[in-house]
C-alpha cells in the first residue's frame, strides 16, 4: 500500500514523525503481502483450471476408447451371428 505524500504529512502530524514512520512501515509491508497473497490465489486458480482441463481431455479419450471398443465388439458379436 503506497500512501499518497498527504496522507503521510497527516499521519506525521497526528502522531509525529518517527511514528508516522513506523505506521507508514506497516501498512506497506501489509500492502506487499495482500498483494503477494492475491498472486498466489490467482496462480492456484490457474493451476486448478488447467488442471481440470487436462482432466477433461484425458477423460474425453478414454470415454472414446471405450465406445470404440464396445462398436469393435458389438460388430464382432454381429460377425459372429450372421
């Protein structure tokens, strides 16, 4: 969180200049580790949705294996009848 040059002459005011300092420390340090925080959601949601695309893609050939497979036999059942 980066504080604008008012906010930080306010915060010296209020509550002199070396605690105005050491606030201004910690909310930017909080500021850089929501933003940090944020990154590692985003990332993880990114992760999950590829991960669930590969999912479905894997799924999707197998399914299409398995109807291949049941066509094969079915028309070998069929063969075999006639």
């Amino acid at each position: 969180m980066t504080l604008l040059f008012n906010d930080t002459k306010k915060l010296e005011k209020a509550l002199g200049e070396e605690a105005a300092g050491v606030l201004i420390g910690i909310l930017e340090k909080q500021g850089e580790e929501a933003r940090r925080e944020l990154a590692t959601k985003a990332d993880l949601e990114r992760g999950l949705k590829e991960l669930e695309l590969r999912l479905e893609y894997r799924l999707t050939l197998r399914l299409g294996a398995i109807a291949v497979s049941a066509i094969a036999i079915v028309a070998a059942i069929m063969k075999f009848i006639s």
